[in-house]
C-alpha cells in the first residue's frame, strides 16, 4: 500500500465556508482523519474495517454542535485560567468568561471554533503531512499580541501520529496549545474504559479544588487513586466515584507534573486486553492532564446517538492549569524575542 494524504469536503458552513476532511495514510494502512474546523483529529484505524480508536462524528451538524472538544486544537491557552485574569508585563490581563467564574481552552472563539488553513504534502514521499495555520489577532477573547500558530501533523510508517506545534507573536502573551483527542482502544463506540489499563510516568500531580482549578500544592501521588506509576485499570474508580479527589472532578480530570526540560518523553500510555492494542503519548511539554471524559456523556456523534459518560480517555499534554497565577509554575509566557514550540506524539502499537 502506498502512503498518502486525501481531502474531501464535509460540509459547508451558513456563510459559505467549507469544512474538510483530511485522510492520512501510511503504508501499512492505518489512517488518521482530520478537519479544518478547530484544526480537530476526529479519526484513527488500522485498517477499513477496524472501528475508530479516536472519537469524531459522522455528520457536519453533530460536529459543529458538540461541546466536547471532540480532537480539537487548544489554544490560545489549553486547560483552566482562574477568574480569566493573570498579571503580565506590569499589567492585569481579563479573558474572556466561558466557564463561569473562570476561563478554559481560550474562551467562547478559542482556537477549537476556528477554520484552520491547511496545507498537505508528502515529505520525502512516505510521510503525509497536514499543516494547520491560523492567525489569532491582538485582543482575540482579551489575550495580547498578535500570534501566527503553525500545527504541522505527520503520520509515520510506525504508527505514531506527531504534532508539533509553532508559534511566533509580536509582543510578551502566553501560549499553551495541546490537542483534545478522545481514545477508545477498543473502538469509539465501546461506551466505557472496561479492559483498559494507564501508566502515566509522573510521581506528582497538582491538587485542585471543588472548580477543577490547581490550588498552588504539588502532590506525591503516592498512596492515591492518582498513583498511575505502575499499569493500573481505572474502571473500578468511576463507577462508584468513591474517592473525594474523584468525585469532585466527576471522574480523572487531573494534571501530573513532568520536568520542564523541553525534553520529548514519554509521559503516559493506555493498553486494551481487549484488542491488544497501545497508545503511548510523549511530549517535550511539562503537564499531562489526564481525563476520564466525565461529560462526554450526552455528545451527539450524528443525528440521534451520543457517546458514554467516561467512554473515552484524553491524553492532554500542556503547561499547568492557571499556570500565569502561580509563580512557581512552569513558565508558559513568549514574546516577540522566542518563538513558541513544542512536540506531542502518540504511538499506536
């Protein structure tokens, strides 16, 4: 089989503009999907009658309705900012409110609501590669600077689907991209974690409170349900969420903390008896939130069927929630001097 890269139209929005699809394609056959809109990962199988292992939807009208972050592109700052205000050069920043009393994922307007440009091409002949780009001007959902931000995807003959994600501006903001992908190793339409076991290589976490926002404490995970350090199936924690840390958060929705070393390593990976299939995701970012899709319940995927309460699983690598509040948080401000970049991967075996 040979590697590819194919794009076809979705749909088209009220105002004229057109959604795509993107399909890459390696040699061996697996096949990872994308679109414009929200630069989102809405697909990946092995061949073309395996299930999906990345949850998307069918139809365009289920796609522009969920609120889900179905594999969308985070930005401008992925995860949580308290009260939508941080200071920043001698000054107060207010963000746009879109979780009352707080900001996430960039606001009402953040990147996953926007229609990407793209690019495609065949790099040395084997690799697909889809390049997203898109300007976010000065002002957008109160964040300064105008900011160029580049997300250049490649599926590679291994299996590893990579991101890596540029950025330049011209004046002192902050940045933090990450992608929203859910997986079900056992297809997107399985309804629960059941068969799926986590390691996630971090030996701390940040604590948060009753608003999932970080309290400022770095915990040990040692002798909690947050120890992941060694392969451990998680069904059991949600259904009944015993656990106070869990039941606030509805379920794992939680950051571990990694080295701030620009490093790319592996931060965590899930397995399937089931299927026997691996997912391990790396980064050179310093934050992993993992989350059990505790309000995925109820997202449509077309006309008339919804994906499960903790049906799926996101691997989020970023800087830290509320990072700007906290100064002893891994820095996650750039200016006009530094170009904003940073790598994930996920590794499909």
């Amino acid at each position: 089989m040979t590697a590819g890269i194919s794009e076809v139209v979705f749909g088209t929005l009220a105002d004229g503009r057109v959604i795509k699809q993107y399909r890459l394609r390696n040699k061996a056959g697996a096949e990872a999907t994308f679109t414009n809109l929200g630069a989102a990962w809405i697909g990946f199988t092995w061949a073309d009658d395996e299930p999906s292992l990345v949850l998307g939807c069918d139809t365009l009208a289920a796609l522009i309705a969920q609120r889900a972050y179905l594999g969308c592109t985070l930005g401008r700052f992925a995860n949580r900012i308290g009260q939508g205000r941080f200071a920043l050069s001698g000054g107060t920043v207010q963000l746009d409110i879109n979780l009352p009393p707080h900001h996430i994922h960039g606001g009402e307007q953040g990147f996953s609501e926007q229609l990407w440009d793209s690019q495609i091409s065949l790099t040395d002949a084997t690799l697909p590669t889809l390049t997203f780009s898109h300007h976010s001007a000065h002002g957008s959902a109160g964040y300064p600077g105008n900011v160029d931000v580049q997300v250049r995807i490649t599926l590679t003959e291994d299996n590893r689907v990579c991101f890596q994600y540029s950025a330049q501006t011209d004046r002192p903001t902050i940045l933090n991209l990450s992608n929203h992908a859910y997986f079900n190793l056992n297809g997107r339409l399985a309804g629960s974690l059941a068969a799926h076991e986590f390691q996630i290589h971090a030996p701390q976490f940040l604590e948060s409170d009753a608003q999932a926002l970080p309290t400022g404490e770095i915990v040990d995970v040692a002798d909690t349900v947050l120890d992941l350090q060694q392969w451990r199936a998680i069904q059991a924690d949600l259904t009944p969420l015993l656990d106070a840390r869990l039941r606030r958060a509805g379920g794992y929705d939680h950051c571990f903390c990694f080295a701030d070393d620009q490093q790319l390593k592996p931060l965590a990976a899930a397995r399937s008896s089931q299927t026997g299939r691996t997912l391990t995701c790396s980064s050179t970012l310093p934050g992993l939130q993992f989350y059990s899709g505790n309000f995925l319940g109820g997202t449509a995927f077309d006309q008339d069927r919804h994906y499960q309460p903790h049906g799926a699983f996101c691997f989020e690598p970023g800087y830290w929630p509320d990072a700007p509040n906290h100064a002893h948080f891994p820095d996650c401000s750039f200016d006009q001097h530094q170009d904003y970049y940073a790598i994930i991967e996920y590794a499909f075996t």
